[in-house]
C-alpha cells in the first residue's frame, strides 16, 4: 500500500487513501472541495485542479468516516514544476486538531 521508493527521504511512509478534504486559503472565499492520493503521519498529496504557490499556508479539513480532523498546512513540494515554478500540491502540517 505504502510507495515507499528506494530514494524517499519521508519519515513516514505514505498510504494510498482517497479521504474527502476542504481547504480553506488564507485569502478566504469558499473551501475548495478535493481528495487525498495518499497520506502518512506527516503529510499528504491532495489532488487538485489548480495547485497551489509553494508556501502557501492552507487548512485543511479531512472527513474520515464520523471523524473530522483539521490541520494548518502549508504547500512545500509540486509534481508541476514544469508549469510554474511556485504551484504545488503537497501538503505538510504545521498543527494537528481534531474535533
């Protein structure tokens, strides 16, 4: 389940999962709704249409199950960097609640 290569440096492995997330920018306006491809204790792909600048401080709100968790993030890696060299769909956490 885990794609864990030869050459990755995360601490902890990540897991294919599609969980349900909103994300809400710091500019406001309305959540953006999307999916995780995978996630791990530290981190998460979220698929979107348009990504993000790196650096961009992001809350997320994951729906598994019954559970809602919320995490303060912030965009630190793209699988796009052909298309511009500051959009990103990665997320690393910078807090942690769940409620």
């Amino acid at each position: 389940m885990s794609n864990r290569g030869p050459n990755d440096r995360r601490e902890y492995a990540r897991i294919k999962v599609s969980v349900p997330v909103e994300i809400q920018t710091d500019a406001g306006g309305s959540p953006i709704r999307c999916a995780t491809a995978d996630l791990s204790l530290s981190g998460c792909y979220i698929e979107t249409i348009f990504p993000f600048p790196i650096g961009t401080n992001l809350d997320l709100q994951l729906s598994i199950e019954t559970t809602i968790l919320i995490a303060a993030t912030v965009v630190n890696w793209t699988r796009f960097r052909w298309l511009t060299r500051s959009r990103s769909t990665s997320r690393r956490d910078r807090s942690f609640q769940q409620s």
